[in-house]
C-alpha cells in the first residue's frame, strides 16, 4: 500500500494517477495531516508520500521501501493567483521525484485528466508554430517527443476533416443499446446480457422509443451531422427489433445532412446475414465488427463466448452483404498476451483489410471483473505493454492506416493511450466530435450522457440518464425531463 499524506486534499485528483502511472498494481490510501497523525501512520512502511502546499511553495517528501527519505521543495508560482500554474509545477515536482526512484519515464509526463489532441487542436486553432507546440508540451507536461508528434498528427487531422462539415450548427445523436452476448472481463459499460435480461429488451425498447420521439423535438433549428448506435451491442437485438429501431429513428429524425450512421455490431456471436441486411437497408453507411483479439485462449479468458473463425466468418458475411466501411478494434494488454500475441492478432486482421482499426490498450476499470478479482490475474498482468503498442503503430503505418483520434484513459497500462486509424475516408467522424467535444451530444438509452456544447461560452453542460435497466424503464419521463428542463433553460444552445 501506498499512503499519500496531502495538507490540502483538493489535489487528491492530481496526485492519484500520477502516483498510479508509476506504480499501478498498489493500493493507495490518501490521508491529510491530522488522520495521518490519527493513525499512527509508520515511516517503515513500504511507501510513503506527503506533500505540503504553502502559497508559493511545495514540499514533498517520499519514503522507499527500505526506509531511505527523499525530499524536494521548490518555489512555485503563487497558489491562489495563477491556479493551474502552481499545480503543474507540483506534478512535476513529484513526477520527478518518483520518475527518479522508479527508474521509469512516463510517455505522456503529468499530462492526465486532460485530451492531448484537445490541447493541440487549440494551439493549432491559434496559430501557434509546432516548434512552440513541442516545446511548450515538453516544458509543461513532460511529455515526449513521440507522444506530442501523434498529438499533432492527429490534431491536424481531425482539423481537416471538422473543416468539411459545419459542426458548430449542428448536432449528433447518439443511442445505447445496453444488452450484450456475455459480459467481458475488462467491461465496465453498463451492459446486461442478454440471457439474463432479455425478458426486459421489448420493455426497453418502448421506453427507448418514447425518448427518440422527444429527442427528434430538441433541435428543430440544427442539422443532424452523424448518428451513432453503441451499448453494449446493439446486434444483440433480433433482426425484427433491430429493424422496427432503425425504423422509429430513420421517421423521426431528418437525415438530409447526416454524414455518417455507424452501428456497433461489435461481438461477431450477435452478427447474422439478416441483421447485416436490415442495417443496409435502413442507410448505416459504417460497422465495427470487434474481435478485441484473434487469440482463441484470450477469448475464452475475457468472456468473448466466440471464436476466431465466428469473427472471419461474420467479417466476410458483412463485406458479402455490401458493407464497405467495417471498423476493427483490438485490445493491448489483454491478460496473459505476449507482443507475439499481438503480432499474430494483427497478422490474421491483416488477411480481413478492414477499413480501419482502433487500437486500444487495456485500462482497468474500478468496476470491472478484471479489478473486482483482480487477484486471480496478478500472473497475467502484462509487462510490455509499450513494445505492443509499438508493434501496431508500425502494423497501421505499413498497411496505409493513418491515425485520425486519440484519447487516454484512467489507469491504462503503461500511462500509454487509444488510438484510432483509418484508410483515407473512413474515418469515424462521431468519435472526433465526441473526443473532441466539438459539438453538441444528445444521448438517448439507459446510462447515456448528452454533452451541450456551448461554443460562444466556451463551456460544455451534461444531462446524463439513470445506468440501471429498470430504473431507465420506469423512470422514462424523468428521463426526458431532465433534457426538456435544460433545453428550456438554455434556448440559446
């Protein structure tokens, strides 16, 4: 266990991953100086961190595990004038710190809590050179080289492709479809699967359909840019429902200027030739079809319930049908894969050319299976995570995928980050806007967030709805409520 003493325990938040990106498999307890006293809190301990924040000064001291003190103070800028200036400095200060007994240098330095293409993106916006980019990355959140040379690439992209549509006019819909084949084992969407809540998908679906109907009422002076179908997954609905669905948002939305309609058919166990058709028929124009890997051991481990063959089978039925926008994603860092697993997984996607990929590396959530018993994979933690990640850059970069968005998430292995690639074209332009917050998101289903984005205020406002399937069921027209109530607060959005 880790114990972390702070005299003011509003940095709580900044400490806590930094802390974590350092040394992710312990336990951390915060403490401030009058419990620490309470407790009796013992310098022989494996780790100890306090920190002391005076106005225009930051004292830090750590204790290893042999017992050995380490200690740093540094004049700061004041504390109350320039906020975010004192607590960068203190990030700093103790990333050095811990960077320095670790032996260990983090790829994105103190930058946490925040999106790096976002920071970027707004530089760019101002014109600033990327000389100054780099430098100014470096300077202020340690970050490396290659990590600010992605971050530009990829801001720079989204900038070209943001370019060809009027985001700040319009708005993008979003609706979950909470029901699953089986949960996975790193899941911490709120999903149901679908054997032990199918008795409740109609009564989902009804609720749901009431809250499209309200929805297509919200914006009657904005255009519909793209609308995206997640979960859960969505295919786990029979072809019938899936078509009366489809059916309900094609009436009740105009989709004169939507630029893309995705749906996540994501578990090849829930894809049939019927339900790829009924998708077609109703315009969706891009599908993700997810193996997460391509290795059958991984696959029984993490509660996929399909097979390698089941993932080519529905990836040739969907090309079959007419799809010609198919998304891939992957999972780096899946319990007890080594980087030949990862070789291997992205040589047999190799063999199905999707038209992009998204690469994400494993992040253990808090409610998660894989951390809830996370005591029966400590053997399967993966330790090269990086080398991985590396494996698939040069994967994207040989077969023609350029990378198009990024985002990073907490506790993700090795402080590394997602990464979204694409053919020229098939970019998914939801997940720019919803990275991004660009544009307004309004959000429909059980445990869905709608972002308002106000771009003259530079300031974004959520509305979020209830996780729980029967609550979200029951509760519908509180649901709706809680939308009517903003937009009639805010007529100006």
């Amino acid at each position: 266990m880790i114990q972390i003493i702070l005299s003011d325990r509003i940095y709580e938040n900044d400490v806590r991953p930094i802390v974590m990106s350092f040394y992710p498999l312990s336990e951390i307890r915060f403490l401030d100086i009058n419990s620490a006293k309470d407790s009796q809190v013992s310098r022989s301990q494996i780790r100890l961190i306090s920190i002391i924040f005076n106005r225009t000064s930051i004292t830090i001291e750590i204790t290893d595990d042999k017992g050995e003190t380490y200690r740093t103070h540094n004049e700061t800028k004041d504390q109350l004038l320039e906020k975010l200036a004192y607590k960068n400095a203190m990030k700093r200060q103790l990333y050095n710190m811990l960077s320095s007994l670790s032996k260990k240098d983090l790829p994105w330095g103190i930058l946490t809590g925040i999106r790096p293409t976002k920071l970027v993106y707004d530089m760019l916006d101002k014109e600033i050179d990327e000389k100054e980019i780099y430098s100014w990355m470096n300077k202020e959140y340690m970050c490396s080289d290659e990590k600010i040379e992605l971050s530009i690439l990829i801001a720079k992209r989204e900038r070209d492709l943001l370019k060809a549509m009027d985001y700040k006019k319009g708005y993008s819909l979003y609706i979950g479809i909470p029901f699953c084949p089986s949960t996975c084992l790193y899941c911490s969407f709120p999903s149901f699967s679908i054997e032990g809540y199918g008795q409740l998908v109609e009564d989902y679906l009804r609720a749901l359909e009431t809250e499209i109907k309200f929805a297509s009422s919200c914006f009657p002076g904005k255009r519909l840019t793209t609308v995206y179908l997640g979960g859960g997954t969505p295919t786990t609905l029979s072809a019938n429902q899936l078509d009366r669905l489809l059916g309900i948002i094609r009436a009740n939305f105009d989709f004169t200027y939507v630029r893309e309609f995705c749906v996540e058919a994501g578990r090849p166990d829930s894809i049939s030739r019927e339900k790829l058709e009924v998708l077609l028929n109703w315009g969706v124009d891009r599908i993700s079809i997810n193996p997460q890997t391509m290795q059958e051991r991984t696959l029984d481990l993490i509660g996929r319930r399909h097979s390698v063959d089941q993932i080519n089978e529905a990836f040739y039925l969907a090309r079959e049908v007419g799809h010609n926008n198919i998304n891939m994603d992957i999972i780096i860092g899946l319990p007890g894969e080594t980087s030949l697993d990862v070789e291997d997984t992205l040589d047999k996607i190799k063999k199905l050319n999707p038209d992009s990929l998204t690469v994400h590396t494993l992040a253990i959530k808090r409610a998660s299976r894989l951390n809830i018993e996370k005591d029966n994979y400590l053997d399967l933690r993966v330790k090269d995570a990086s080398h991985m990640l590396r494996v698939s850059k040069e994967f994207t970069k040989n077969k023609g995928y350029l990378p198009y968005y990024l985002y990073r998430q907490k506790n993700i292995a090795d402080n590394l980050e997602n990464v979204g690639y694409a053919r020229y074209g098939k970019e998914g332009l939801y997940n720019i806007l919803i990275m991004e917050e660009k544009q307004t998101i309004l959000a429909l289903g059980s445990g869905a967030m709608s972002k308002f984005v106000f771009h003259n205020e530079k300031r974004i406002d959520r509305v979020d709805n209830v996780k729980n399937l029967k609550d979200y069921i029951s509760r519908i027209d509180e649901m709706i409520k809680r939308k009517s109530d903003f937009l009639n607060k805010n007529p100006h959005l």
